[in-house]
C-alpha cells in the first residue's frame, strides 16, 4: 500500500508576527527577548489578540541549557508572556528548531486539537566566548564521526563549498556575492544585526585608516575588500568570515490561526498552504555533498501539499548559515537546476529586483542567527513582505506565493513552509 499524499486536515493562517532585534544583548536573556518578540507580534495582529485566548505554545530553542544554563524555556517563557498554564513545548532540532516548532503548531491546528497557537523561538548565544559557542553549536553534528575528528560547522560547509566548486566550477567570489547581496538587503532591515552593506563597512574601514594616520587600503570594490585576509580572515577554506552567519542573540514570534477564524483577528491573512519536513544521513555518509535530501524533500511535500510548483514562488527566506548553504537551498528548493544557483546569483536574478529575490531581509548572514528562532524569524520577514509592509526592502511584484526554508546542522533536518492567499 502507497502511502496517501499529505494534506492539512483543515485550514491554518497566520495573523501576526513580530521578532525582537537581532544582535549581541549583554543584559538580555532568551526570555527578555521573546517577550520583545511577543510584544511585536501582538502589535501586528490588526484587530487584536486576547493572551488567553492563545491554547498553546511551541517554542524552538537549540541549546538554552548550554548557552545560559537554563534548561526547560518553553515554562519560562510562557510564564513571562502571561500564558501559564497553556501547554508549552520546547522544539529542538538544532537550527531548524524554529521552523520545526511552527509545524507542530501548525498540525496542531489541523488536526483540530486547538484553534488558536502561538509559535516562537529565542537563542541567547553571546554570552560565552567564540570557541565555546563553536563547541555548542558542533553539538548538532554527529559528534562521534565528525566532532572527533574536529570538524566544526565552518569546516563542515567548507568541505560542502569545497565539493561544489570541484563538481560545478564555482569560486570563492560567487560565494562572495551572496553575502554582498544578502548584507544589502540587510542594511534596509532595522531590526537586523548587521544592518550595513559590505560596502558601507568598506568605506567605514577606509575612513578609520584614514583618521588613524594609517595606511589606506586600496581596495577598489567589495570582492577586493573581501578577499583581503585581513579585513576578511580565512575561518574554514574557502569560507571566511563573511561567509559565515554571526553569533546571534534574539527572538521571533508567530500566531496562528483555524483558518474560519482567521477574519476575527486579521484583515488580510496569510494561509498556510504547504509544509514538509524531510531528514538525511550525517554529511559524513552522504554521496554527493553539494545537496540535501531532506531539503528536497520537505520541498517535495509542501510543493504537493500546496498545489504549486518551484516557479510559483514569488519570494523566498532560504536558511544561508554560510553562504554555499544559500546557493545549495535554491537548487534543492527547485529554483535554479544544480550548479547554477552561482550564475544565477551572479546574474541578479536573487537580487530583491530579480526575478526570485531570496533572502529580503538580510538572511541569516546579514540579519542574524540565533539558532533557535531563525525558522521563524524569516516568517516574520515573509508576514511583511505579503502584507507590503516591508519598507525600503519590500519587492515590487505582487507576493502572493511565499516559502521559507529551515535548516537543521548540515542538514539533517529541512523544513519547508509555502504561505499564500487563497
């Protein structure tokens, strides 16, 4: 017997959704920032939302135990946001964790348990030093394979960057050329970490050697700023540090709703269409390293769940940790055939004016990441974009269909969520 295609048991919207700002808050804990979050989101929903009215709460969180000590966050943080005693459950799957607890709470809407969820996800990342956030973060790998024999993430998508170029003829520029596109779209994100182009950090370098009396680089555009080892170290060959995601903390909310309802809290509600979730090997067993199987399938389920095809989608938050993860999610994803996500970035055609603009709000790369919340963090840029709310960084086409893409350590977990209007 096939198993049967599957299909939401009823209609789920989303009303509302808010995030904190994204950054390094010395005197913030997770729960400071998912009550920021929350606070965003009530503020959103245009007719209103009564706390109690809320049945449940999902809250993706990696590590809170490593991170800040703090184990058990979803109590705590329902507590802070006046939820307690709702249910509150704590989703962890690496950096997939926010995207993954916006699936459970989506299935628990349509399988008609509850009409009304909240989702969210909050990291606090900064408080330990670079090596150990290293060390937590290497947690989600397979740590008797791969861990042991010291691989970390920026060598894990080193050797996935360093696979694709020998496979696909890329170079280390168009690598480059995400992270200058992404960091554009940030510099028009107020609540981004990185709010700066990689120009605007060029000339600020310049300017700084210029008021010190020091030497003035002659870099003449961003990819000579870029491949200077000094202004951009080498982290993990051919990854440098502008290839790479920050360390991040901050918070991203979400409200959903039973379809029938969604009118009572919003004027224009987004429908969820489509959602897909898909695992794979440790990258140390996989064949091919310049793809994910759980990215293709979680793909491949929210695709026919919805109805729509890759070319359907208007937009798209792709999970860019490092910046081959953006070019292998947008093949995976269906948008460009493998081996041609580069050309394609290179050509313009993710570029907000382009044709498929991936990643508006700066990505993960420019925006931030703190790992728990960054599934969610990219709805809340979709929710903004679909209502025309996104200012100086809101695409001019019409978004009617919408996809976000969640990763989990190098892959294995996906999750895929298409939002849209019916």
């Amino acid at each position: 017997m096939s198993p049967r295609a599957p299909k939401l048991g009823r209609g789920v919207a989303l009303v509302g959704a808010g995030m904190s700002r994204f950054g390094a808050f010395p005197d913030k804990t997770s729960r400071d920032l998912f009550v920021e979050a929350f606070h965003a989101m009530v503020k959103s929903v245009d007719k209103g939302i009564e706390t109690g009215d809320i049945q449940a709460l999902y809250v993706g969180n990696f590590s809170s135990d490593l991170f800040e000590g703090q184990g058990h966050i979803a109590p705590i943080v329902a507590d802070w946001v006046g939820l307690v005693p709702k249910p509150a459950t704590r989703v962890e799957d690496a950096c997939s964790s926010g995207g993954v607890a916006l699936r459970e709470g989506i299935i628990a809407i349509a399988s008609g348990i509850y009409d009304i969820v909240l989702v969210g996800g909050t990291e606090k990342m900064t408080n330990l030093p670079t090596e150990r956030v290293t060390d937590t973060l290497a947690a989600a790998s397979d740590t008797l394979y791969e861990g042991s024999c010291g691989f970390t993430f920026p060598g894990l998508y080193a050797a996935m960057a360093t696979a694709y170029m020998a496979k696909y003829g890329a170079s280390v520029e168009h690598f480059m050329k995400v992270g200058i596109k992404n960091h554009r779209n940030g510099a028009l994100n107020p609540k981004a970490q990185f709010n700066k182009s990689i120009r605007d950090l060029m000339d600020s370098r310049i300017e700084k050697a210029k008021q010190k009396g020091e030497a003035v680089p002659d870099w003449r555009n961003e990819i000579d700023f870029l491949k200077d080892s000094k202004a951009n170290p080498i982290v993990a060959w051919p990854m440098r540090l502008f290839d790479c995601s920050p360390i991040t903390d901050g918070a991203a909310c979400a409200l959903l709703v039973a379809e029938d309802i969604a009118k009572d809290f919003c004027h224009d509600p987004i429908q969820i269409l489509g959602t897909g979730q898909g695992s794979d090997h440790a990258l140390h067993e996989r064949q091919d390293l310049t793809t994910i199987l759980a990215a293709r399938t979680a793909a491949r389920e929210a695709y026919d769940m919805a109805g729509v095809e890759p070319e359907d989608i208007a937009i798209a938050e792709v999970h860019d940790c490092f910046t081959i993860a953006e070019l292998v999610a947008i093949e995976d994803l269906g948008f460009f055939k493998p081996g041609e996500a580069y050309k394609a970035t290179e050509a313009g055609l993710t570029a907000r004016d382009g044709s498929k603009p991936i990643n508006t709000s700066g990505g993960l790369k420019s925006k931030g990441h703190p790992v728990g919340a960054s599934g969610i963090g990219q709805v809340v840029e979709i929710w903004h974009q679909m209502r025309k709310e996104a200012g100086a960084r809101q695409v001019q086409k019409d978004v009617n269909l919408a996809l976000t893409h969640n990763v989990g350590a190098t892959g294995g977990t996906c999750v895929v969520h298409i939002f849209g209007r019916r």
